[in-house]
C-alpha cells in the first residue's frame, strides 16, 4: 500500500518538475493526477492535413503532453495545397511542397497509425480501420475535401486525361505536363465550381499562373475560364484588373457557367449556354466534406458539409467527434489558415473540456491568405473572425481587406508565410 | 516505511506551496496565458512561427519587449506606421488583446524555428 502511495507521489513530483518549468500548466497536471498519473484520455485524429496535424501538435503542447494523440492518416507524405498553383506556373516543383511526417511525431510525442478508415462507431467510440481499430475519448476528423461526381460521372474515371488538380500530388504534375505538351495558340479550358469550395482565389490564382507560363512561352495561346458563379468569388477587383494589365487578351472569363457534359476524347464541355473545346482541361468538380465524415455521418448540412459548434468544432448531430478545416459548414473561406485556426481552438476546447473546465466562449482568430499573380508578385485577404454569441457563428471584424495591388515584397511575405506555417504544422 | 511517509509529506508540502505559487501566478501575470489569449496568439502562427518563433525573415514575436508589440501593433491600428498586411490584423483586435498578446509573446522562450524538410513525391501518392 505505502509502495503504492510511493509511486504516486513520485508521479505526482514529475509532474510539478514539469510545471514548474512552466507554471501555467500546473492546474492542468493538478487535474490530470485526480484521474490517471499518465493521460487523462485520448484524442483520435483522423487526417494528417494542415487541421488534423495542427489539432495533434497543439494538443499535445495545451496538455503537457497528457492527452495521448493518435493520428491516422493512409498517405504517407503531406504536400501542400497553398503555393502548388507555382508548380504550373513554373516557379516550384511538387517536390518543393512535400514533406513527412516524422517530425511532428517525434517532436510531441503524437502515436501515428499508417492506414484508412472504414466505419466509425460512433455508440462505442471507435474508429475501425484496414488493419485494426482504435478506442477514442473524443474524435476529430479533419477529412478535407471529396469530389462530386454525380453530375459529371465520366471524369471520375478520366482524371488522367482531365486533372483535376485540387488536391496537391501528381495530378498537378500531369497538369503542368499537359501544358508543356500544348502548342503555342492552344486553349487552356478552367472551371470554378460553385461555392463553397476549397480555396475561393484558388482557381483565379491558378489563371494567373497558367497565363505567366503562356506568356513566356506560349505568347497566342488562351484561357477560358467557365465560372459556375455570377462573379469571381475572391479577391475580384484585384484579379480582373490582373488579367488586364499582366495578361492582356489572354483570359476569357464568362460567369454564370455550369457545366453539365464533357467529352473527354475530343475535350469539349458543354454549359447551359455554350459548348466551349479546349487543348487542355482542367475541371475542378464539386466538393463536399472527405469520406470519413460521411462515414461518420456528421455531414449533416444538405449531406455536403458538416455542422459544428464555433467554440469547440464538436458536430451538433454526433457527440464527441469534432470537425475541423475545409469540410465544416461555414460562412468563412476554406483555407489552410483558417483550417489551422479551427484546429488550434478546437484543441484548447478539447483539452479544457478534458480538465473539466470551460472552453472560451467567445474565440478570435486570424487569417491571411495570399495569392500569387506571377512567379514572384503575391496580395493578400486579410480578416479578424470573432465569435458572435447571438448569431453563433464567426464574424469579420473591422479592418478586414485586400491588397492595394500586387507586389513583389507581398510574394515574399507569401513564401514566408508557407515556410512559417510549414513550420508550424509539421514540426 | 516511515521514511517513504516522511518522503510523501514533503513532497505534498512541496506540492501545495508550488500549487499556491502558481494560483498568485495565475491571478497577476499570467491573464495572457488563457485559452483565449493563447489560441489568438496562434493565429499568428502563418507568418510568425509556432509561438512567435519566426523563420524566413518576418517579425520574431517570441521574447519581443511588450511595450515594443503593443506601440507597434498600435500604430498599425491607427495607420502610423504603414503596412501591407499588419494593419488588417491590428484593426480587427481590441486594445486588451493586443495588450494581452505583449504579453504572451514577451514570455516566449526564443528558440530556433524548426524547417521541415521537403522531400521527392513518391511514385504512389495519390
């Protein structure tokens, strides 16, 4: 028995050693010690994207190191979405955005599982995977995006010969493969699908990139761009005015554009009000949240998107699992900064909720996103987002805005931006 | 035994005095350290590294002198001192928050930015 009290007051004197390198954090192990000398519970992850690593990395730094986190990811490498529309600009390779996912395991002491989901139990809190299962005390998916084929079944199976190029990896090699093969006068044939979608300036950026690499080298050549929306959904002054002064005569933008039919052999789409041919498509299909959130079956908002609580990201349909980066239903872009800021308030409410405390209730965060319009020229949106408890959800805040113009200074803050928040992310 | 019992009572003594350091700690100093002020201090992060540890040239927030922050972050508010982007964020934070972000960041240990490594896309990535 006394070997017993022994041991727990050892236990419990690492734990002031600990807190005492950092005071704050003694109510914390004063808690944990109540419960389990070792973990006071354990949060599963499901998707190693910029939420679910910034979710892991940060819960492990607001607990001490006592909640146990558990990722589960089937990719083995991460590469990023933001800065890889400069892989077909010319500017970076996909090799230039890809990295592992060593570190921030090593680095805080998060357990990482290889494999895929299959069925989340959510009655008995537990995800099933390939090879395996896993218990959670609470669950975050941060599943990302899944495409919808449903109106445009063909391109589900002919992405290598029209790309969508909207997740990161080697579909945005093809991509910039197909515009090195296309001859000088060719049509590059773009879509914006209706929002909300990943990245709003995202397919507006991408124009840019493309019409920079054509100018270079393929002066007579196009870009019709078919935009499922009324305007441009981002940034719209500053790319309009883009398109004319960098790129004049080169971008053919028509709003109001969905499609509805391709062909693949002879790459011609048609719209409600037109059949348009190109030399090289790329359609970003429709989005809805990833696979495990319908797999969970969180994705309650029109079965595209999911609901959640703005102060802890829990699911307002299933207790316990939290949603996290582009698959919520939200009135804010989806963009890899904000995905980390619901990640880093969804952790502090996990590990609040975990020591039986209150999360804040009214959360403020911020988010910068930059696009490139040329290799080494970037602008920005910049927002302050505020909980507002009456409406419930986050609203903008005074100050908010876009670029003047686009500048050279601005694409270094940009590739800074990358590198910082690379660092954060994934170490 | 009696000494692992005079060990325990030590130890708990040890205990209850830190755990009352820490509650005076908590009521005077460290207000910036709460779930609020630390997650907008992590929105930062994007540009300023994890913690305010900045890599690739930007402000380094990490063990910057408070009244420093806080003039700065003021004159970005009120246009003083221009900027590109910083003027976006101070607009859309009060003056307690920004007072409370000095703080934060003025108690970060500097430390070197960790740069993750790119490394060649796999042949079976997606």
């Amino acid at each position: 028995m006394n070997n017993f009290k022994r041991r727990d007051f050892i236990k419990t004197g690492l734990g002031v050693a600990v807190a005492s390198l950092a005071p704050s954090l003694l109510v914390s192990c004063a808690g944990i010690n109540k419960k389990n000398a070792n973990s006071i519970g354990r949060v599963v992850i499901i998707g190693g994207g910029y939420a679910g690593l910034t979710a892991a990395k940060y819960i492990r730094m607001w607990s001490a190191g006592n909640i146990e986190v558990v990722v589960i990811e089937k990719s083995s490498q991460f590469v990023s979405c933001p800065l890889s529309n400069l892989v077909l600009g010319g500017s970076k390779t996909i090799h230039d955005l890809t990295f592992g996912y060593d570190l921030v395991q090593k680095n805080h002491g998060v357990t990482w599982i290889s494999d895929e989901v299959t069925a989340i139990d959510a009655a008995n809190k537990k995800v099933k995977m390939k090879r395996g299962e896993v218990h959670y005390d609470r669950l975050i998916i941060a599943p990302g995006i899944d495409f919808m084929y449903d109106t445009l079944p063909n391109l589900e199976t002919t992405q290598q010969e029209i790309p969508h190029a909207w997740k990161a990896g080697w579909q945005t090699v093809n991509l910039r493969k197909q515009l090195e093969a296309m001859h000088d006068g060719g049509v590059f044939l773009i879509n914006v699908p209706r929002a909300p979608y990943r990245c709003p300036p995202g397919p507006y950026e991408r124009v840019c990139q493309v019409a920079s690499y054509l100018k270079a080298h393929k002066p007579k050549s196009k870009i019709i761009v078919l935009d499922a929306n009324p305007e441009i959904t981002s940034k719209k002054g500053l790319f309009t005015k883009v398109w004319v002064e960098m790129y004049p005569g080169m971008v053919d933008y028509r709003p109001n554009n969905i499609i509805t039919e391709v062909d693949v052999k002879t790459k011609t789409v048609k719209t409600d009000f037109e059949t348009v041919s190109g030399d090289v498509l790329n359609i970003i299909p429709p989005q809805r949240a990833g696979k495990p959130a319908q797999l969970a079956g969180v994705d309650n908002a029109d079965k595209r998107w999911c609901e959640v609580s703005f102060i802890t990201y829990e699911s307002t349909v299933v207790p316990n699992i939290h949603v996290i980066g582009d698959a919520i239903d939200s009135n804010l872009p989806k963009s890899a900064h904000l995905a980390t800021n619901q990640a880093r308030i969804c952790a502090s409410a996990i590990v609040e909720l975990m020591l039986n405390r209150t999360p804040d209730p009214a959360p403020v965060f911020a988010n910068t996103c930059y696009s490139f319009v040329s290799d080494n020229e970037a602008m920005h949106v910049a927002t302050v987002y505020r909980y507002d408890p009456n409406k419930k959800i986050m609203i903008a805040a005074d100050g908010g805005g876009v670029s003047l113009k686009p500048s050279v200074q601005e694409g270094n803050y940009a590739q800074a931006w990358a590198a910082n928040i690379w660092s954060d992310v994934l170490t | 035994m009696k000494y692992s019992i005079f060990i325990g009572l030590s130890a708990l003594t040890i205990i209850t005095s830190i755990a009352h350091a820490a509650e005076v700690i908590s009521s005077t100093e460290a207000l910036s350290n709460t779930p609020h002020i630390r997650t907008l201090a992590s929105s930062c992060a994007a540009c300023h590294g994890s913690n305010g540890n900045a890599i690739s040239g930007n402000a380094e927030l990490a063990g910057m002198d408070s009244a420093y922050f806080t003039a700065q972050m003021l004159a970005f508010k009120d246009g003083s001192r221009p900027a590109t982007v910083m003027h976006r964020h101070a607009k859309g934070l009060n003056t307690d928050e920004i007072n409370l972000l000095a703080d934060y960041f003025s108690k970060q240990n500097r430390v070197p930015g960790h740069v993750p490594k790119a490394q060649t896309l796999k042949a079976h990535h997606e």
